[in-house]
C-alpha cells in the first residue's frame, strides 16, 4: 500500500484522543449506583451493540439537534440491560455529565499509542491530516495533547460547512493534502462516518475498531493505531 499512498487522514475523538473519564466509564458509574445488578463488562456489551446497531443513524446527525437521537441511543442501553428510565431521570443525568465534560480541553486524552504511531508513521514522510466532525474543541485538544505538530492540516466540520460521512469533506482532504482520493487513506473509528463516507469519496479508508463493535462487517479492521506504521 505504501507506493499508492501520499496523505493519511484521521479522525480525532476516538481515533487518535478519547474522553477522560471514558464514556463507557460515565455509562457505568452512573448506571450502577442506581443497579446493583449491573457491572462494568455488561454495560460496556451493551454500549457495544448499540454503536452498531445505532452507526448509520449516527452518521445522518447534524452536530446540533441530537437529543432525540441520544434518547433512542439510551433507551436501547437500556433495554439491552433489562431497566427502565421511565421518568427520564437516567437519560437527563448522562446528558449532563457529557454536556460538562466534552467542552473541555483537559476532558480529553491520546491514546498510548498515538504519538509514537503518529511520529513513526510521519517519520516515512507522508502528508498527515485530521478530518472531524466537530468545533474548533478540536483544534484546542490536539494543541493541548501536543499533537497538532504531526499534521499539515485539520478540518473540522463546523468550519469547512460539510460533515463527514459526505464524500465533499473527504476531497477536501484530499486537496490540502496535494494528491488525489485514491492516493489517500483514512483511518476512523465509525464504519458509516469514516469508512463508508471515505470510499465514497474515492480514498482508501481502515476502520479502527478498538472494541471490536463491527466483527460482521467485511473491511479492513485493526485495534490500535500501533499496527500502522507497519502495516503502510
């Protein structure tokens, strides 16, 4: 693969930085100071299926008026774990926790892995960009994190006007980076959002799947960035 490609994009929360504490950390304490049946393992089974079940309806969402969205998101947690939220309750306290804690920069932290894939990957002199569904919130975390060093670019959606998995985003890309899509390759965390969206487009595209959420899907999966320096 490395003699076809010149530009590498990545996604950014979930791919190369995660929240602090995890949202499956949130899930969990939340849910299990109210069920003393739950436990960490089967929340997080159940947060599992629902990111596949949920993936294509996640990526038609605008980034501004989800609730409805997170409400059907929950309520499937829910009843995957046999309680209910009848009053709302469960839904409002995991909204709050999450609206506090995604604004800020320190809420965010790269995964072990990211700076030496990242060094090790720029060191063979491809062109690295960062393509995100987000707000500037991005730019300000890879800043903190001391990884905007690593890349030529970064889009984020609320500034070029088009979300991914919408293929103009991706050739976008494809342009600050000089080449053309099929010379390119994504790397991304959501089969719809980043695979789906990054063919589209004509670029190469590898699903990160940390957790093994897609084990149906027929693509090219790994579980760490650390495979990539090798792998390209």
């Amino acid at each position: 693969m490395t003699e076809e490609i010149d530009l590498i994009t990545f996604d950014a929360g979930g791919t190369l930085f995660d929240m602090v504490p995890t949202r499956d950390e949130v899930f969990v304490d939340i849910l299990t100071k109210r069920f003393s049946n739950l436990n960490d393992n089967l929340v997080a089974s159940a947060l599992r299926r629902a990111d596949r079940e949920f993936d294509n309806e996640f990526a038609a969402q605008d980034g501004k008026n989800e609730d409805a969205f997170w409400r059907r998101y929950d309520g499937f947690v829910f009843r995957d774990l046999g309680v209910t939220d009848e009053s709302g309750t469960i839904h409002k306290d995991l909204d709050a926790a999450f609206t506090e804690m995604i604004p800020k920069v320190e809420s965010w932290k790269a995964f072990p892995e990211t700076k030496m894939a990242l060094e090790r990957i720029r060191a063979r002199d491809f062109k690295l960009g960062v393509i995100s569904n987000a707000t500037d919130l991005t730019k300000r975390v890879l800043d903190n994190l001391d990884l905007t060093q690593y890349f030529d670019f970064v889009l984020v959606s609320e500034e070029v006007g088009c979300r991914k998995p919408n293929p103009e985003i991706f050739r976008l890309a494809a342009r600050k980076g000089r080449t053309s899509p099929n010379r390119a390759l994504h790397i991304g965390d959501k089969l719809a959002v980043d695979v789906i969206g990054a063919s589209r487009a004509g670029m190469n595209a590898i699903l990160l799947d940390r957790t093994s959420v897609y084990e149906d899907v027929d693509c090219i999966r790994a579980r760490s960035l650390d495979i990539f320096p090798a792998f390209i």
